[in-house]
C-alpha cells in the first residue's frame, strides 16, 4: 500500500512544516516589535535614572569640595565649584561649578565663563541639564519668585522678571544685557538656561532675573531661604 504524504518530505521523512499563515507572521513581527521596544525603553530609562544617580552623587561631592574651597578662600577656577544656587519654589540647592563643558553639567548646574559673577552689573548666566536632580521643573517659577546665590562672603537675592522659550542659537539670552545685546550692561541679572520640551533639546528655556538685594554672611541666611 502506498502512503501519499500531504506535503514535501525533509531528510528525515518527515512532512516539512508549512510556511506560517499570514496572521502568524503579523503576530511574530509585533512580538519582534514589542521586544525591541522594551530593551530601547529600558535603555532610556536606564540612562535617564542613571543620569539623576550619578548628578546626586556628584553634587555631594561637589559640595563638600565647595565648604574646603571656602574655608582655604581658594578663589574659583576652571572645573571647581565656586557657588550655590538655591531656588526656594522648586525646594532645590546645587553646588554651581565654573564652566559649562559636557563634563561639568555632569556634575550640575555651570557658570557660564564669560559671564558676569554673582552681583556684578551684567548677567550672571547659569546652565543645566533638563533632569529630576537639576532644572527638570524650572518651568514652575513665576514673575517675583526669588533666586538665590550664594558665595562665601555673601547672600545675593534675585527676582524673577520673565521665562520663555527660544531657538538654541539665540546667544543673546546670555548676553551682559539680554535686553540690549552689544550695550554696556547697566542691570545686576541672573539668567537660568536649560534645554526645552523635557526629554527633548530642540529648544531652550530660559529665565531671567534681577538682583533684588544682597546680605553678608555675617547677616545668617535671608529670609527667602528660612
């Protein structure tokens, strides 16, 4: 008796298995999908949360350095942390380093170089990275919330005046003179940049500010920070 096989035989006589049905594939491919999804979530979120670790433990440290740095009066340098920066509304502070390179916004929020240092006419300009640990809710300030930076000799109080939003290529936001790009500065300013929308850098937020009032250390800590 002769036994027809519904199918092509494979080496080892067995029926090969039909190619799968196109609802089969579908569903392979979206597997393939949703796997490849997960690793690059995972991924993100592993640099994200990762990011927000390391900013931590570096602010610690950046801290610590800052009180040694003020004790022995160093004065600021490249690379070094040479002021704190104190937002009461966001219930933040970080150690500021001098510069703005990849590895000091590493670390936390960076004087700009060439700006203006802390209570000189001009625009003390500051950036840092959209993250949980640094300028993440900088969006929540509003007009008069104040600003505080620190120093060792004193306590400089600033007011918000405005936030917006801007192309990347707008240097001007740093400029002595916001305002007046190219003039003699004749206000005490503090600008705050940071990249915008969140999870994104096609934009820039940045708020500006105005030096209210200044206090020696001698005074203990001003009101805004009690």
């Amino acid at each position: 008796m002769v036994v027809e096989m519904a199918g092509p035989v494979d080496a080892d006589g067995w029926g090969a298995a039909p190619p799968p049905s196109a609802p089969r594939r579908m569903a392979l491919c979206g597997e393939v999908l949703l796997t490849a999804g997960l690793v690059v979530l995972l991924f993100a979120a592993h640099q994200f949360f990762g990011a927000w670790w390391r900013m931590n433990g570096a602010q610690a440290d950046l801290d610590d350095d800052l009180r040694r740095r003020w004790a022995a009066g160093a004065p600021p340098v490249p690379g070094q942390p040479a002021s704190r920066l104190h937002i009461p509304r966001l219930k933040k502070r970080w150690a500021v380093v001098e510069g703005v390179t990849a590895a000091d916004l590493r670390r936390g929020p960076g004087h700009y170089p060439r700006s203006q240092a802390p209570g000189e006419v001009g625009n003390l300009a500051i950036a840092g990275h959209r993250l949980p640990s640094v300028f993440w809710n900088l969006d929540r300030l509003r007009e008069g919330d104040p600003v505080v930076v620190e120093t060792r000799s004193g306590w400089y109080v600033y007011r918000v005046t405005r936030l917006r939003v801007v192309r990347p290529g707008q240097a001007e936001v740093i400029a002595p003179d916001p305002g007046r790009p190219g003039r003699p500065p004749a206000r005490r300013m503090l600008t705050l940049t940071t990249c915008n929308p969140k999870f994104d850098n096609y934009q820039r937020l940045i708020v500006h500010a105005e030096l209210a009032r200044r206090q020696g250390k001698k005074a203990g800590r001003p009101a805004e920070l009690r």
